[in-house]
C-alpha cells in the first residue's frame, strides 16, 4: 500500500470534516472521556502540593483520604468548573489544532525529511500551537478547578464551589489572580502538548512500518480494530513521554496556582522548598498518577477524537 494511501485511510483531514456536527459530538464525547479520568487529576495535584508533613504521600493514601472525608464525590472536586471551561477550550484547541498541522505540514515538506520525522515536526508544532491558543481559556479554569480540589487538604482553604473561588481570587488579586502562574503555565501545557502530537505522529508512522504499511507495495487496506490499536499505541507511547519530560514544571506550576495569598512564593523559591523537602526527586511528585493519566487519557482521547473524526467525515 502506498504511504498516500495508507494516510487518506488512517487521517482525515480538517478540510473533509463537519464542523457543526464535529464540535457538537465532540462535546458530548470529550465530556465523557473527562467524566472517566478526572479522578487521576484530583489525585495528581494532591501528590504535587503535599508538604513534607502531610500523611497522604502515596496515590493510595490519597485515594484513602478523600473516600474516608468525602466520598466518591471528593474525586470530581472542581468537576463542574473543569467541565463549563472544557467545552470552549476543547474546541479553541482542535481548530487550532487542525489548521495549524495541515500548514505544518506543507511547511515541512520541502526539507524532505522521513515521513516519521516530517509527521514528529508537523504535529508538534500544531500540538505548541493549539496548547498557545488554548491557554487564555483554559488557565483561569485550572487555577480554580485546583484550588477546589486541595480545599482542605495539608491547610488549604475550604470554598463554597468555583463562584466562592472566582470571587476571593477577583478579592485578593483581581482579574490578574487568575493568570496564575501564566508564564509556567504555557512553559508546560505548550511543550507537553508539542511533545505528546509530536511523539504521536512520529510513532504511528513507524508503527504501520513496522508492520508493513505506507510502503509501495499493494495490499489491502488496514481494518478498524488495528488502525485503532496503532493509534491506542501511539497514545500511550505520546503519553508516557510528554509525562516524564513536562512533570516538574507541572509540579511548579500546581503548587504556585493553589497558593493562598499568605503563604505565597515566588517560583524560584518554590523550587528551593521542592529541593529541601525531597531533594530532586520532589520534582517528580505525582508522576506515577500524571503517567498513568497522560497516557490513560491520551489513549482515550486519541481514540475518541479519530473515531469523532470519522463520524463527522463529509460524504465524498
């Protein structure tokens, strides 16, 4: 099978695609795979603001910790927050996502690199892109949806939901207050999502090389369960590498967002805490949850998102 081929049968592009019905399963669907793995965040950001004191070091313990105070509902703190910012935010994402990768690629193709390293650089750039554009949206969202979900924990304040939040971080530091920790913000949601496309696009060419695809010989086309399988692959392997190469920033980033305006550090001196209670290993608090969430979710994501894609494909 030509390598043309095998892309018109595993991509589709942004141009064959129905907007209106895209965006509107689409929200139903990203909603969904949000529903299922939002509990790994809560969990995440809980590992990444324990101070050296705190009881619940381990996933586990945190899990523990949260059915014995509050339930089930104690894993979708901040939920309903996270789901009103998702939708707006998801669509900013995969617009830009989408136009972007389809100009990358064209960008890249006069350099003549291999298909694998042509797809790792298109798609990374559309991944940087997206995540840049996505940011003004979604930044805001997290600062909240974050603080809800360590309320109460190892001190941090108790809110009355994400409007008692709005309105004491409006209070305390104005509009400004939730843009916090902006700067680090973009440092690691722009390259986590350049690295996760990157590795993404890269590894599924050399899968179905591997396999024997996107050469110049003739056979018949892949069936659904194995472009599925390539692409749940290639999600865990994006995952797995955008989790371990992102983790501190994300760790930085987290603990500055959730601060209360008493205890309040710069970055430089919330690196200088990390160091001095856990060494460097400190840095990697909640990679275990953010490995398991990144690829979880990215395989999920992935799979919903070019099922979406085939769903809402325009009939020839």
């Amino acid at each position: 099978m030509a390598a043309s081929s095998l892309g018109q049968t595993t991509e589709i592009n942004w141009d064959k695609l129905d907007k209106t019905k895209f965006y509107v399963a689409g929200a139903g669907v990203f909603t969904g795979v949000t529903v299922a793995l939002y509990p790994m965040s809560v969990i995440k950001t809980r590992l990444q603001v324990a101070t050296k004191d705190t009881v619940e070091k381990s996933a586990s313990s945190v899990i523990r910790g949260i059915l014995k105070t509050d339930g089930v509902p104690g894993l979708y703190r901040g939920f309903g927050t996270v789901v009103t910012g998702a939708i707006p935010t998801r669509i900013i994402f995969l617009t830009a996502l989408e136009t972007t990768k389809a100009a990358a690629f064209k960008m890249v193709e006069p350099f003549k690199f291999s298909e694998p390293s042509q797809a790792a650089l298109a798609n990374g750039i559309a991944g940087m892109s997206a995540s840049l554009c996505s940011q003004a949206v979604f930044v805001p969202i997290d600062v909240i949806s974050q603080k809800l979900m360590v309320q109460g924990y190892s001190g941090h304040e108790k809110y009355n939901g994400g409007l008692d939040v709005a309105r004491k971080i409006i209070r305390t530091d104005g509009i400004r207050g939730f843009y916090r920790g902006f700067g680090l913000s973009v440092m690691t949601y722009s390259p986590s999502s350049a690295v996760w496309w990157a590795s993404y696009g890269s590894s599924q060419r050399v899968i179905w090389r591997l396999l024997g695809q996107g050469t110049d010989r003739e056979g018949a086309a892949p069936s659904e369960s194995t472009i599925m399988l390539v692409q749940a692959t290639g999600g865990i392997i994006a995952g797995a590498t955008a989790s371990c190469i992102t983790t501190p920033l994300d760790t930085i980033k987290t603990r500055l967002q959730v601060m209360s305006l008493e205890r309040r550090s710069s970055a430089r001196q919330v690196v200088k805490s990390l160091i001095k209670d856990d060494g460097w290993t400190g840095f990697y608090r909640g990679l275990g949850p953010r490995f398991f969430s990144m690829s979880a979710w990215g395989t999920t994501m992935i799979l919903a998102y070019e099922y979406l894609k085939r769903l809402c494909a325009k009939d020839e």
